[in-house]
C-alpha cells in the first residue's frame, strides 16, 4: 500500500486519504511545512538478498549464521554484529557462511576487519565454508590459506555444536 510519511515527526498516512503533500501534525504543532514523501509496506526489488544475521551464544561462544548478500550494502552490519559480540566477551566467535549467495570486495573486506576486531580483544574467529560462487570468489583471491581459517562444513542442525576448527 502506498502511504506518505513525514520525515520530520514520522507521521505515516494512506495516500488515497492524505489532504495534501505537507504534514498536518508539524503543520499545526510546530508551525512550519514538512512535505510527505510516499513510501511503500512492499519490499524493494533492492532488498531482496539482504543480509541476515541468525545469532545464537553457547556461553562464551558465539555463532552468527549469514544468509543473503554480504556486500558494500550490508558489511557494515556484520561489523557491528561483530564488535557486539566482542564486546560482550564473546572467546570465540563462529560465522556459518553456508547462506551467503553473493559476496563482493567490500564482503570480503568485512570479513577480514571482523578477524582483525576478533583478535584485538583475544577471541578466537572462524568461518564455516559458503556457498560455491562464494567459495570462488575467496580462492580466487587466496583469503582462506593466508588470513582466513575455516572450518569444515557441517550439516548439523544449529543447535548442535560445531565440529572443530581446521589450522
């Protein structure tokens, strides 16, 4: 449905209904014009393959399970999922990569500053192997056996423990 929102006071009416393109409440209760801007309930043709993040703590292990899209629009979510649970005094942190459909640069550039923030606060940091175009992309640049330590895949449910790393 379309609708009109204010950005201002956050105001949201039917579109059908609205009585012009200028809020009424910042209108009568500040004394000033904000125009609405429409806005949509349905998803974007963009959103779809976002990324998500499934978090699950066993203690002081933490494992994030990505599905989606880990890319220059959403590296910046995993980073702060990350630094989260660093600061929580995660020991050791798990990335299940198994629904990544799509990574870029920036993907891999995320996945590298989380090792980094990882390491600096002492928690020990792996990943679980992604999806094949995924897997291609990391070989292609040579991340896994130089900076990046994976485990082996699993098909365990997520509640079951994960098998251990791989040096």
């Amino acid at each position: 449905m379309l609708r009109l929102s204010c950005i201002a006071c956050g105001l949201t009416v039917p579109y059908k209904t609205s009585g012009g393109d200028v809020c009424p409440r910042c209108l009568v209760r500040d004394d000033r014009a904000v125009a609405l801007i429409p806005t949509s309930d349905r998803p974007s043709p963009h959103a779809i393959g976002r990324l998500r993040i499934l978090r699950r703590v066993d203690g002081q292990r933490h494992v994030m399970t990505l599905s989606g899209e880990l890319d220059i629009a959403s590296a910046q979510i995993l980073e702060d999922a990350v630094s989260e649970a660093c600061s929580a005094r995660a020991k050791e942190l798990v990335l299940d990569m198994a629904g990544i459909e799509f990574m870029d640069s920036t993907g891999l550039r995320a996945l590298i500053r989380c090792k980094t923030l990882c390491e600096e606060r002492q928690c020990d940091y792996s990943l679980t192997p992604a999806q094949r175009p995924v897997e291609r992309t990391l070989e292609a640049t040579g991340v896994p056996r130089s900076r990046l330590r994976f485990r082996r895949a699993s098909s365990r449910p997520p509640s079951s423990p994960l098998p251990p790393a791989r040096s």
